[in-house]
C-alpha cells in the first residue's frame, strides 16, 4: 500500500517529440497534472520516479501521439486538478462535454453555459493546464478562431487534424 508520504512526492515530468513540437507532460501519483507545448516544454525538466506517476506521463505520451496521428479522438487519462480552482475547474470540464473531437463551442456559448463573463472564459482557457487534454483549442471566436496560448498556426492545425478546418494546400512543398 502507498503511504501518504511516498504518495504525496510521486511525480514525473517528461518530454516528448511530436508532429507538432516538444510536449512536456507532469503527472503525479493522482494523474496528469500539467501539459506544456512547444516552447513551454522545451523549458520542462525531466525528472521522475519509476512509480504510477511515471506510467501516467508515459501513458499520456503514447495517448498524445496517436491523436495527433490521427487515431485517437478522446483521452483515456486521469487528470490531476491540484492547483485550478474551483470555478476554472467547472469550466474546463464544461468545455470537455460540449466541445467534443470534431466540435466547437464559442467563448459566448461556454460562458452562457456556465455562468461566467466570455471575457474570463478567454482567460481561464489561456491558464488552461492541460491544452490538448482539455480542448481548448476547441474554443473559438463567434467571428474567427479566437486566441491560443500554442499560437494560432498550432490552433489551426489541431482544428484541421480534427476536421473542423479544411487542412491548407502546401504551396512550399514538392
């Protein structure tokens, strides 16, 4: 049985290439914790244990991986919400049940089914702590894409991967 103790200090972080850049993944002995993109990650060190937090940031690597491919629509990962707050949470799930794979929700809609002011919907999906696990790039303007904390181009891409968008012509390649 884990103690409390060795339950407490079970973390991992890793970083893991993708199609889209460096994802870095913490997770704790209670879940995913927190997911970094691009930039963000490449600033993530990679310690860890041998434990169940480390199983959950390798599962969670394979599970990025294979939506990215194209072979996954929904994660399989149980999340780690220390640190968000209450209402931030609510808002976050709301978002994961009306913005399924392939689905969009505007910031407008989200705050309507919540209860919050759109203006603090943009800002709680800016602090969202795990992008991808939780879509906000799911989230768009009632007039355009909105903002991302990945960068539009990454929006863009997630959106089109997702069939949302239609994936743009490449004009630089051969």
């Amino acid at each position: 049985m884990t103690s409390a103790a060795s339950r407490a200090h079970s973390r991992a972080s890793i970083v893991v290439e993708t199609t889209i850049g460096a994802i870095g993944i913490e997770a704790t002995y209670d879940g995913v914790r927190r997911v970094r993109l691009l930039g963000d990650a490449a600033r993530t060190t990679v310690t860890g244990d041998t434990g169940p937090a480390s199983d959950t940031a390798d599962a969670a690597a394979v599970q990025f991986r294979e939506y990215l491919r194209g072979e996954r629509e929904a994660f399989d990962l149980t999340l780690d919400w220390a640190g968000v707050d209450q209402l931030h949470r609510r808002v976050l799930e709301t978002l994961c049940d009306v913005a399924p794979f392939g689905a969009t929700v505007t910031y407008g809609e989200l705050a309507r089914r919540t209860g919050v002011d759109p203006r603090d919907i943009g800002v709680m999906m800016s602090r969202n702590p795990l992008p991808l696990v939780v879509p906000c790039h799911r989230v768009v303007a009632a007039d355009g894409l909105g903002g991302y904390g990945g960068g539009l181009d990454l929006k863009r891409r997630l959106l089109e991967l997702e069939g949302i968008l239609p994936p743009r012509l490449d004009l630089d390649g051969a």
